[in-house]
C-alpha cells in the first residue's frame, strides 16, 4: 500500500513515496548503500521479507513498487515470493529499457501483482503492471501520476487521493516539490484509510521517502513515521557514476 509521486528536472527528477503498512509488519531498516551485480544502490531493507519497496542505482534509475489493486491481482500464488525482492533482481539495470527487457523475460507467477514505477534521468516516467494474468509495459507514465494502492477500499481511497491531489494542484497551480511534500503529509480534512498520509486503528504510513536525482548524485531524505509524526528524518547520499 503507497502513495507515489514525482517530478522532472532539467538534470534529473525528484521520486516521493508513502508507504502504508499493517502495524502488525516489522520495522524496516533504514536506508544504507548496498551491491547488486557490481552496482551500488540506496534502499531500505523490508524487516518481514528482507527485500526493499524503493531504491535508486548509481545509474540514477529509480524503482518503485506498489502493491497491485485486488480487483486486478486475480490468483495468489500457492507459494509466493516477496516483490520487494524481485525489485532487488532488478535494482542494477542501467536504465528504463533493461528493467524492461529483464522482466519480459521472467516468470512472474510465484508473485502477487504489483505496479513498478521506473524513473531515470531525462526520461519519461516508465510503469511495469502484473495483475497475475499479464505483463503491462507502459513507457509513457506520467499520466497516472500520482500512482495509489490500498486494500482498504481501492476504489474509494483512489477516488479520494487523486481528488486532494487535483485540489492542491489547483491550489498551487503548477507542479512543485513543495506541493508534492505537502500532498504526502496531508490528512485531507480527516486522518483516516483514505488521506494520502493514512491512518487506521490496524494500519498507517510508516515512512515517507524523498529522493532527489542530480547530475552527480541521488540523495534520499527518509523518514521512518508517517510525514505528519515529529520524528527526525534521516539523510543519505550516492555519488552517480559519471
């Protein structure tokens, strides 16, 4: 269950994600840079499944993975595998088109359905979806910004998340990292499953995280509470490969 936005730049583009998780999930850990296939990139480390939600490359890709809507995700695996791993196999491909071609050529039954949103440096925003049926490439991703999932009422938490979105769009009246920033930590009126900074009796966001890619670095501001909670964010920095 995410929120997920983003922006471009001229060198580069800023990636926002809300994660939203039953109470009951262990803590994650926070964000460290690690190796994959002789390739460094940031990411938190999931403390149920051991794999990761969000992580950017030294390439300056960033990959992003939502849950897929249950009205979609026909199927569940007998024996499923954890996404977040699955974005871990993914984590050192070079770009958009790598990712692509990688996952065109796996076998994506043993997992549930997930979007994957894809960011690199001066491209367009690029989507992987798998509803357990299907494969869907779309390399044109801009339009569904923001990206949502919940189990709570897909339908309605859709409805209301995009409806704030465009209300503080209106507001604002362009684009900007602060009306993304403040879209994240908004309750819309009420603090409840359908704010996009969600609160329930059994769920909440537990972390919010703001990536910023440049032309020399990816930096990642993360915060390990819901972006409404007073709890100190933490910094972290990955020199690209030039």
């Amino acid at each position: 269950m995410c929120t997920v936005s983003w922006i471009h730049e001229a060198s580069g583009y800023q990636l926002f994600c809300n994660r939203d998780e039953k109470l009951t999930r262990k803590p994650a850990a926070a964000p460290a840079i690690e190796v994959r296939d002789n390739v460094r990139f940031v990411s938190p480390t999931d403390g149920d499944s051991g794999g990761a939600w969000i992580a950017t490359n030294e390439f300056g890709l960033s990959l992003c993975l939502l849950n897929g809507q249950p009205a979609t995700a026909r199927l569940p695996p007998e024996k499923p595998r954890s996404r977040g791993l699955l974005l871990l196999d993914l984590v050192s491909a070079s770009g958009a088109d790598e990712v692509f071609h990688r996952v065109s050529r796996l076998d994506l039954s043993p997992y549930a359905g997930f979007s994957l949103a894809i960011l690199e440096p001066c491209r367009d925003a690029a989507l992987i979806r798998w509803d357990r049926i299907s494969k869907s490439f779309l390399p044109y991703a801009d339009p569904y910004m923001p990206l949502i999932s919940s189990s709570f009422d897909p339908a309605g938490v859709l409805a209301r998340r995009h409806a704030e979105f465009r209300r503080q769009l209106s507001t604002g009246g362009f684009l900007h990292t602060g009306l993304l920033c403040l879209f994240h930590a908004t309750h819309g009126g009420s603090a409840d499953a359908y704010s996009p900074c969600m609160h329930r009796e059994d769920a909440e966001t537990v972390s919010f995280t703001w990536v910023r890619v440049g032309e020399d670095s990816a930096d990642w501001f993360y915060k390990p509470a819901a972006p409404c909670k007073p709890v100190p964010p933490q910094t972290l920095s990955l020199a690209l490969r030039q």
